[in-house]
C-alpha cells in the first residue's frame, strides 16, 4: 500500500507582504501541500498575526532568523522573503543547515553577495529556487514553447516593456521600501530583474555579450513639486484635486481603494490608514521623498548569436503590464501581459501573411497572472519527489544568477555610460565573491 504523502514543512523567515499574503496563504490554501511550521520575524505584530493565521505557539515564533537557526532543523524547506537586503544572511545560513530554500527576488543587492549565494547552495548540494514568478504563468510558458519550436525562425530582434503604472511607481518606489538604493536594489533589479530573466530564458543557451544602458530619475523630485505644497498630502495641499500621485486619493478614497493599503500597517481601518499617512512615509509628498531609483530606464543587450533586445522600463503607464515583440527570420510575435486583462499572443507568418492568435491556457488564481501560485506549486512537487528534484525547477540558481547580474551590469552600464562587456564584468564578480565558512549547527 502506497504510503500518504505528508505536505512540506517549511519554516518562514519574514512574514511581511509575501511572507504572509503569497506564501503563507499558499499554505493556509494548500495544507495537504505545505505545512508553515515556525516563523522568524522581528515585527512582533507581524509575527502575532502570523502565528494566529497558521495556529502556531510561541515555541514556533521567532524574533530573528539567528533565534531559528540556532536551533536544530526541524523542517525540509525555508522559505526567504525578508527585505532585499537582507536576503544573503539567511540565505546562506538555511542553505549550510541543509534546508531546500525558496528566495524571494533579487537574491542579494550586490552582485558578489548573489554569487556567494549561488555558490552556497552548490556546496550544499540542495535546491535553491528563486522567486521568478513569471516563468510559472501560462501566458510566458506558452510564449516560451513558441520560440523554443522555432516558429518564428531565429530570433533577431526583440523589444520587452515594462508598463509600471504611475500608482505603483508612487507607492513601491517613490514612497515604498523599495525606493532607495542605499536601503534597497536599483530599480532595474529590484522590478525588472523578472523580465531580464523572460529574454535570457528565450535565448535559451545564447548568453548576453554586450550590455549598455540609459535612464534617471526625472519626474520624482523636488523641483517639481507644487508651489507651497506641503511634505505631507494630509497637510492639506491645494493641487490635491488635480495630483495624479495624492496619498488621500490613493489610501483613503474608496472609490480608488487597492490591495496596496495592505502595505499601511496591519491597522486598515480608515482611522488606522490615516493614522499611518500621517506618521509614515506613504503619506508623503511624491516631490519630497528620500527615494532616488530611477523612473525610467532602457538595456540594449547583444547576445553571443547576434540578437539584439532592448528592455524599456517605466513608472508613467496608465496600467500596469508588459508588452513585447519578438522578429524572426520567419514570424513576428506580438504579446501583452496586463496586469487585470487577459494577456494574448499573436504571430504574423512572413510567408503566407497569416495572423495567428496563440491560446493560453487560464491562469490559476493568484498574483502575477498565476505565477505565485505556480511557483509555489512547482517548490511543493519538487521537493516532494526527490527521485525528481530538479524537474519542477524552471528556473535554477545558476541560471537565475546570469539574469541578475545582468541587471547588475546594466546599472553599472548606465552610471558610467560605457558599453559593458559581459564575458570580462562575469569573471570580475566571480573573482570578488567569497564564499562564507560553513556556520555551526547547534
């Protein structure tokens, strides 16, 4: 008789927006496929309210991912989604105690500390799975399946955008945390880390050659700020009106209310988001933040083939989503991935002139058109057939290392203007990296 499959049991370090939103409520779904066995968070509300969702003691609470560590293993999986930032510690620490580990993107906000990583992860000989999403939706698995058939011939030319609606830029990178790169990744990394690994997955073997860059910060400062406007849209400011980026419109009206009030605090009442508009910083002034990640960006990048990409990111959209096209020898492929309409496909043979819309397969609910889900999943299977460890695996850390070092290079491309060879930036990084002593095991 074929034994029950038990769910994975994984710890959770850092039960913020995804720790507690994506991936706990994955398991809140799914408990026959994965089980959240203890949590280490230093905000204890945040704890608190994770701990009372997944019915966990205090014995399985913990104010530092250190505190859990310290102890003996007692789970197949960590699950990592702290801030940026502090990725690598962790990281690194669950790796060399023998945990299978599902990271949130970036890795790390230095290219030495992805590689560290990286390399951690080989010497531990266990599954490391980053948090592209993208892969894991049926809109980018069927555009992959397309390319890698040859449709379109070789592929000569490619454009990939990233549409940031103008809401998202004000809240997650001109207020939010990820508004800084002193405290967080530049945005290439930090957003568009996904889409350079959507071309380096269609490129397939072919590597990235040459990388150049443009973009700045040009809208979010303070010269362009309303006369008399005060440092906070709960102040009172006489543009409120007729501002696109106003703090009360975007948290307080309910005719425009987003899941992004989640980001407030845990206190959603109206009482609590003006409370917190008042006192943090999402009730700031756009033109008055300490944010200074750029709000629009473009990457050129050669491939080794000879295929040109260009990636144009911005925070100025009416919506959100991605728009791309991919020139063959033999077809163009034109595609949208919007964030709350159904995403399409269409190929323009160059031989008969036949316009040919692709099906897609409908997303399983969840965030990012189903990759949230999906990558879960795909986490969940694999370790749950170790006979099958990597199958599942669609996207492994070697290869998630290329894309973010090509975001890496592409900042680098960008502040010094110069054209970035990616063979020679690759041995440099490798070169710095040091790979940290195994940590003890108590």
């Amino acid at each position: 008789m074929k034994a029950e499959k038990r769910p994975v049991e994984a710890v959770l370090i850092g039960a913020g927006e995804r720790g507690t939103f994506v991936f706990g409520e994955y398991a809140m779904q799914h408990p026959d496929e994965l089980k959240i066995v203890a949590v280490a968070e230093p905000v204890e509300e945040k704890r608190r309210r994770f701990a009372e969702r997944h019915q966990l003691v205090d014995e399985q609470c913990y104010s530092s991912w250190e505190e859990l560590f310290a102890k003996k293993k007692n789970a197949q999986a960590a699950i990592i989604a702290t801030l940026d930032r502090l990725h690598v510690e962790p990281a690194v620490a669950a790796l060399q105690q023998g945990y299978h580990v599902l990271l949130e993107k970036p890795m790390a906000v230095t290219p030495e500390d992805c590689v560290k990583i990286v390399r951690a992860s080989e010497k531990a000989q266990t599954v490391l799975m980053i948090a592209h999403v993208l892969r894991y939706t049926p809109f980018f698995s069927t555009l992959h399946k397309v390319i890698a058939s040859g449709r379109l011939g070789e592929i000569v030319a490619i454009e990939h955008r990233e549409n940031v609606s103008y809401w998202h830029m004000a809240h997650s990178f001109v207020r939010g945390n990820w508004r800084n790169s002193e405290q967080t990744a530049p945005m290439i990394l930090a957003k568009c880390c996904h889409d350079l690994d959507i071309l380096t997955w269609m490129m397939g073997s072919v590597r990235p050659r040459r990388v150049q860059s443009m973009g700045s910060l040009m809208h979010f400062i303070a010269k362009n700020a309303p006369p008399d406007a005060p440092d906070r849209c709960t102040d009172g400011c006489s543009t409120e009106d007729t501002c696109a980026f106003s703090a009360i419109r975007f948290y307080l009206d309910p005719k425009t209310n987003r899941s992004c009030v989640s980001a407030l605090g845990t206190d959603t009442s109206p009482d609590g988001r003006l409370k917190a508009l008042q006192t943090g910083p999402y009730g700031l002034c756009v033109y008055k933040t300490d944010n200074n990640v750029v709000d629009h960006q473009s990457v050129n990048i050669e491939f080794e083939n000879g295929t040109i990409a260009t990636l144009i990111m911005h925070g100025h959209s009416h919506a959100e989503g991605r728009t791309m096209r991919y020139d063959g020898t033999r077809a163009t492929l034109r595609g949208t991935f919007p964030f709350d309409t159904e995403p399409e496909i269409t190929i323009y043979d160059h031989v008969t002139g036949e316009e040919q819309f692709i099906n897609i397969p409908p997303a399983p609910p969840g965030g990012h058109g189903g990759g949230d889900t999906g990558l879960i999943k795909a986490f969940v299977q694999t370790l749950s057939d170790e006979e099958q460890m990597s199958s599942n695996v669609l996207t492994s850390a070697e290869v998630s290392l290329t894309s973010h070092l090509l975001a890496f290079a592409a900042e680098k491309a960008r502040l010094s203007r110069e054209t970035i060879d990616m063979t020679e930036y690759l041995k440099l990084i490798e070169s710095c990296a040091k790979i940290p002593e195994r940590v003890s095991n108590q």
